[in-house]
C-alpha cells in the first residue's frame, strides 16, 4: 500500500489546490487506491476532530481559510459608506473575518442581512483588509417594512405602504413597541416569509400619523434608507468651522458676481459672472467666470465631515425638506454663496469666441463675493427689460453681459448637438402647513440655460485641466444606449409613422431630428418619453466612457459640491493638481475612485427613487379629493395587466386594470405596445390620447387607479362599478401593487 500523505501535506495541498478539495480529488492527487483511499478517510476524519480541517457542502478546507468563491453574509456599511460581510459558514473558533464589498454598478443594492454569492480578490496582506467581488445576491436579509399598524387581539398588524408588497405582517403583542392603531411605523422581518400564513415582524420605529403633511418624505426617507441624522462628530466640525481670510488665494471680490436659483432654494453653491474680451486677438468674444464654493477648504478628506458626505453621496430633494449632504452650518452658511458675504471659491475664468467655442481656460483657489443672489424669475426679468428694485443696478453691467455671453455660447452648443429632450418638470407648491396648494409644471426660462450652460462649461474645463494634469477623476458617464433599447425605440418611431435610421452609428442629432419632427403633434409627448426610456443610465467612474446626451467626449462634475460627493473629489483634485495646499484628493482616495463611484451612483439612484415617490405621494393627496373626476391625458405605457396613463394637468401616472376595458379579452402584444381586442379589433396603444376617470388615490401609497371612458374619441364600454371590497376592486388593487415595478422600469430606475 502507497505511503500516506502527512497532515501537513495535506493542508499544503488543500491550500495550493481550492477548487479540488473532495475526499477523491485529495486520494488521485497522492495517487491512493484501494485500502489506502480507506486509511485516507480515517486520517481525514481525525484531522477533523483535531480540528485541523473543515467540511462545508463536501469539501475540505483547513480550518480558519476562507474558499476562493464563498457564501457572505453582508454585515452592513461602515462610517465611510464601504460595504462590509462576514462568511456565512465559519468552522473556526477565531472571530469571523471581515471582508470589504467589491460591486459593480449593475449589482443590485445590498442590504444588511443579504447572501452572496463572492469571489475573493487578491490582497489582506499587512494593513490592508480582505476583499471580495459579488458574484450574486442569493437571498435577502430581515426584510424592512414601511406600513400602517392596526391593532388586532392578538397583537396587531401592519399594512405595507410599498405598492409592491400585496399582503400585510403579523405583529406579536410583544412586538409592538408601543405602536397604536392607525400610527405609521418601521419594522422588520422576525420570521420565515415564506410559510403559510401571514409573515412575522417586529415594529423598531414609531414615525407617527401617516396623514401629517411632513410624513410624506419621512416615508420615503425611511423606505429607501436615507441617513437623515448627523453624526455628533461631523456636527462638531461642521460648527467649529470659520470663515478664512485672503491668505495666498486670488482676490476676486472685485468681479460682481451674481447667484441665479430657483426662489426656493437651500444653498447656493455657483456663482457667474460675464464681460466682453478685451484681447483685441478675440474680437466679438466673451469671458466667462464660474465660481464654486470651496467645499474641501471645509471637508478635509477622511475627517467625520468626509466619512459622512461619501456614505449620503448627495443630498435629497423632497417638496417639504432637504436632506443635506452636509450640515446646515456648512451648507447653508460657510458654504453657501450668500449675497454681500466673503466666501472661498475655486473659479474658472473661460475666454470665448465670438461663436461660443471655449479658446482657453484656467482655474483658480479664490476668495469672492457675491454683488445678488437672484431667482431664475429676477435675472429673466431684468433680461427682458422688466427690472425690479434689485436687479435695476445690475441689468446694464451684469445680467446683459451675462445673456450675451450666454447666446454666443448657445451658437456653439447647437453646432455640438446635444441630446434636446422637451421633459417638463413638476413642481409641488406646499402651503405652510404642509399640505399641497397645486401641483403644476415648472416654467422654462433662458435664465435656466444660461446657468445649464455656464455650469457645462465649467465641468468640461474641469475634465480637460485634470486629464492633462494626468490626474485621475470621476467622470460623469453616459454610454449610447444599447442595441436592445434602440431597436425597442424604433419600432414605437415606426408604429407612429416616423423612422429611426438604422445601420449608422447613432448621434444625438439623429435623436433631435425625430424630437423636432414630433413638436407640437399629438405623439410627442410619448416621443420624447421613449427617448428618454431608451437612454442609458448615466453615473460616476474613474474611467472615460464619454457623455451621449451632452454629445460631449469628457464630462466631470465640479460645480456643486455642497450637494454633490462627486463634485468634491474633483475640487479635491483641482487642488492637488494645482499644489493649493494640503486638503487635496489623497492618494487613498484616488485608489479607492472606481468604489466611490459606484457606491455614489447608488446613492444617487436611491434619492431619485425616494423624491419621485414622494411626489408621486403628494399628487395623490392632492387628488384624492377629486375621485369621480374626468381627466384628460395620454397612454404612456402598456402592459399585459393594464394601461398607465399620464395626465394632462399634473403629469401623475396612473394604472387602468385590463379588467375595467370591458368584458371582451385584450391580448397585449409587447413589441407594438398596444392591447386589442379579441372581438371588437380595437386597438389601445403608446401615445394615443384618453379620457379617464379617477377612481382610486391613494395618498399613502402614491397609487392612482382609472376607468377609461374615451379614448381616439372613441368612448368606451365601462363594465358596471363594483362596490368596494368585492374581488374586482381588490384584485384591481393588487393590481396597482404590482404595475409599481412595471412603472419604475418604465422611468429607468
């Protein structure tokens, strides 16, 4: 009988071989056969019992060494927003290791709890930690439950805001946390949602009356796990801030810069200023200066100001609040570009030709201060020829030079062709208690384009001025769409009598040419829509992919810091690129740039996701006291359950059941988008123009529900109403919860 291996060359093998560590792979590799694969089996098992090897799922591993593709168990984000876990199975009696989270844009959101599936990744040697890469999420941990609590005998229950969710949670009476009936409340999965019966969970928040105006965003804040309170420690920084004096930066406080924002905002973080060349070289041209606040003289890196700012990514914008990026000591005072204050900057002074093209461009570590701080109303004004008290002294010297330098940019800018999508913004106007006055569409001013264009100027400077500084950033990423997605847009083109080139490569001008062709008709609304669906999603990297809808080859966002993570390491390697001083981008940070921007790319999701169900929410309240109203509107989108309609007057979304079109089928065909019926021949699809009634908003959901009475002019056979709480009117409900994915694909979340 061959000779057995020794324990430790076992081990050694077990370690220089991962992927072979079954019982038979370690007997073929010591060539063992016959009575010796049974002594190896015996030697195997008192190696186990000392205590030398583990077995997981049949495979030997020594015991404490983690297999090269394992199961985590996600342990949650640290101060700095990093992603940690701990392997799921552990047969050592050491502490579990930590492993830092390696994801990818695309990798769904992990949450505390989570399973994965992971790869490890070289590294955890000396002072660095252990990492791995997610493979895929293969199952979710302790569920968390935004809902409404209703006492029972028993202990209670809660039924779940999320539209997604169709069915309640039981609450033991010891799990209550004191909660009444009617109260909104957090709670989390205490059981296995996947037996008979209602799932169990534990209430950990009591947050109030759901009806209170200010639940609305509270809802959404804790819904989407937004941090929402400060830590002590980056509250002390921000308040021991102080102003800073001249020193070695540039004195710019001669230039009358102005602020231009809507009425309401919360900080102002840019500020411009524009004049006529005088280099007789550039006849006809323009100077431009973009100044931004110096968010990093405030925001040293790895300080708890820094740790904080990185886990919120940027801050989020709710009809009723803010949650800021940054404390309110800094965002809305040392940081912010008040009128009349001194206030640190970095600026970049942009000479023009007489065409809008830049010619040149250079950056500066400033100290300004601000001559206005007008709203988009006032500048437009005062544009106009109609100038109020404030902005008469400044329509000659300031606001005129700044359109004129603004329409020889815009020359430029139609020669470059970016992407002009026609998408209305809706504005929420609340009253003082919070409840909603009207929901209406935001006015387009050139004042806006003024400030877009300056503000794209002054990023693309910021890309070039690092890139040829060879410093490494994080650019704005907007890939072409996919092939997929471009054939799916063709075909909507097609099916309204328009065409879409095909066998070219795409150019936002090709896009324009469409958009311009469908203005002012009928279908261009659900023209612009499907652009817009067709879009890739645009976030942050280290690596240059170009930015398709500006049409511009590198974009890097450096003009908001204040509210903006992504901002601040551009400033931060401004500053290092220029040598301005110490607070510059680390050598940490800029190794760390491609998770930073992955983990800022979700967090920027995650509040576009939070605001839109906010509004979505308070259009609801603000309809749910016309249920039985008509309402004009358009088919925005088709599916097999039913048709989503967009209003006229506020544009809500709404869902129209295919069990209210009447009692005939409707076979729903995905490519043309379009339902028809089985009998009738009548074809509902994309785009075509509808009256609905309202017949259900839900204000704690954001769901509205429709009967369609006409639609092409045509009305409608409408089954008789059902009375609430028959099948109909809760499947049609259920129905609602499920059309919520449907719906947040369709706006590209």
């Amino acid at each position: 009988m061959k000779p057995l291996p020794t324990p430790e060359q076992i081990l050694a093998f077990l370690r220089d071989n991962p992927t072979q560590t079954g019982k038979k792979e370690i007997a073929r590799a010591f060539g063992l056969k016959g009575a010796a694969r049974v002594a190896l089996k015996q030697m195997l098992a008192r190696m186990a019992e000392d205590g030398l090897i583990g077995k997981r799922r049949r495979r030997l591993r020594p015991t404490g060494e983690l297999a090269p593709v394992l199961v985590l168990r996600v342990t949650g984000a640290d101060a700095m927003g990093d992603l940690w876990a701990e392997p799921a199975e552990w047969d050592a009696e050491a502490p579990r290791p930590r492993i830092l989270l390696h994801s990818r844009r695309d990798d769904p959101a992990l949450g505390e709890g989570d399973r994965l599936l992971a790869r490890l990744q070289d590294g955890g040697g000396g002072e660095a930690p252990l990492a791995a890469r997610v493979i895929r999420r293969i199952g979710m941990g302790p569920k968390r439950i935004i809902g409404i609590y209703h006492e029972g005998e028993a202990g209670g229950r809660i039924a779940a805001i999320d539209k997604k969710i169709d069915r309640d949670w039981q609450v033991a009476a010891g799990d209550r946390a004191g909660a009444r009936e009617g109260e909104l409340v957090e709670a989390e999965q205490s059981g296995d949602a996947r037996g008979q019966g209602l799932p169990r969970a534990r209430i950990i928040a009591r947050l109030g009356d759901p009806s209170a105006p200010r639940s609305v965003s509270l809802i959404a804040i804790h819904e989407h796990g937004i941090p929402d309170d400060f830590p002590e420690d980056a509250l002390a920084e921000a308040e021991a801030a102080r102003p800073v004096s001249l020193g070695a930066r540039e004195d710019l406080r001669h230039l009358p810069f102005v602020t231009i924002d809507p009425a309401d905002a919360r900080d102002h973080d840019d500020a411009v200023h524009a004049a006529p060349d005088d280099d007789p070289a550039n006849a006809g041209g323009q100077v431009v200066w973009v100044a931004i606040a110096d968010v990093a003289q405030y925001v040293p890196p790895g300080s708890a100001l820094d740790r904080e700012a990185r886990r919120r990514g940027n801050s989020t914008y709710f009809p009723d609040r803010v949650v800021p990026m940054l404390p309110e000591a800094l965002s809305g005072g040392l940081c912010s570009l008040h009128e009349g204050e001194e206030r640190p900057c970095i600026a970049v002074r942009i000479v023009l030709d007489a065409d809008g093209h830049k010619r040149s461009h250079r950056f500066a570590r400033a100290l300004m201060r601000s001559a206005a701080s007008l709203t988009y109303a006032q500048a437009q004004a005062a544009a106009s020829g109609r100038p109020d008290a404030t902005t008469e002294p400044l329509a000659e010297s300031v606001i005129a030079p700044l359109w004129a330098a603004w329409r020889a940019a815009h020359r430029a800018r139609d020669q470059r062709q970016p992407l002009n999508l026609d998408l209305p913004e809706r504005r929420i106007l609340l009253s003082e208690e919070g409840k909603v006055i009207s929901v209406a569409f935001r006015e387009r001013l050139d004042a806006h384009r003024v400030i877009e264009e300056f503000m794209i100027l002054a990023n693309v400077a910021a890309a070039e001025t690092l890139e040829a500084k060879k410093l490494r950033l994080l650019y704005r990423v907007h890939e072409e769409p996919s092939p997929e997605k471009l054939e799916a847009l063709r075909e909507i083109v097609d099916s309204v009598g328009l065409t879409l080139a095909r066998g070219q490569v795409l150019k936002t001008a090709h896009l324009n040419r469409l958009l311009d062709g469908v203005a002012g008709t009928e279908h261009a609304e659900m023209i612009n829509m499907s652009v817009l669906r067709a879009m890739t999603q645009a976030y942050y990297a280290p690596e240059n992919f170009g930015h398709f809808g500006l049409n511009l080859p590198r974009y890097g966002h450096f003009t908001s810091p204040i509210r903006r993570y992504a901002d601040l390491v551009v400033h931060r390697a401004l500053i290092r690129a220029h040598r301005w001083g110490d607070d510059g981008l680390s050598h940490e940070e800029e190794a760390a740039l491609e998770e930073t921007g992955e983990h800022i790319s979700m967090t920027e999701r995650r509040s576009m996701m939070a605001e839109r169900d906010t509004t979505d929410r308070y259009i609801a309240a603000w309809l749910a006291d016309r249920v039985g109203s008509e309402f004009e509107g358009t088919i925005a989108g088709v599916a097999r359950f039913g048709l989503f309609v967009r209003l006229d007057e506020t544009g809500a979304d709404g869902l129209i059941p295919i069990s209210s079109l009447g009692t005939e089928y409707f076979r729903h065909d995905a490519e043309s988008q379009t339902l028809t019926g089985e009998r009738s021949g009548r074809v509902l699809g994309l785009g075509q123009r509808v009256t609905v009634r309202l017949a259900e908003a839900a204000p704690i959901t954001g769901g509205l529900l429709f009967e369609l009475l006409e639609g092409e002019g045509r009305r409608m056979p409408t089954p008789p109403r059902a009375a609430k709480g028959t099948p109909r009117r809760r499947l049609a409900r259920r129905r609602i919860k499920r059309a919520h994915e449907a719906k947040a694909d369709r706006r590209g979340r």
